[in-house]
C-alpha cells in the first residue's frame, strides 16, 4: 500500500475552477488529477531529457534543432486550453 502525505497548494480561482471542471468531467477528485498531472508532467521532463541527450551525442545541431522545432508556443496553448 502506497503511503500518501498531504499538503497545501495554493491555485489561482480561475484555476481552480477549470480543475474542478475537469475533475468533475472526468470522475476523479483533485487529488488524483493533480497526482496524474504530475506524474504525465516529470515522465514527459525525463523523456525529453533523454532523448536531447541521445540526440546531442549523436548529432548535436540536428538534435537541437528537432527539440526546438517541437516547443512552438502553439502546442504550449493547446496543452494549456486542455484543462
């Protein structure tokens, strides 16, 4: 059994209500969302780290550029208006 330790987050209102819009869409409590989140969140820091660093080994402008091309502010928005 996992053990869980509680602690406070402060959120803008504006925030909060489209969290709770989500997790209310979607049956889960804020908690568990925010778990979620999280977890999606340091997977995606890990996957992108790596494969920058596989990449910089091997052909560092080639890579570099590819990890560029794929942060455009339009996909942060997208990524942002989900929730």
């Amino acid at each position: 059994m996992t053990t869980m330790t509680t602690f406070s987050v402060s959120f803008p209102k504006a925030l909060l209500r489209r969290l709770d819009r989500v997790a209310k869409r979607e049956k889960r409590s804020r908690s568990e969302l925010l778990r979620v989140a999280v977890l999606m969140y340091i997977e995606r820091k890990r996957h992108m780290s790596r494969s920058l660093q596989d990449g910089l080994a091997q052909r560092p402008l080639k890579a570099l550029r590819g990890f560029l091309k794929g942060m455009r502010v339009g996909q942060i928005r997208e990524e942002r208006d989900r929730l």
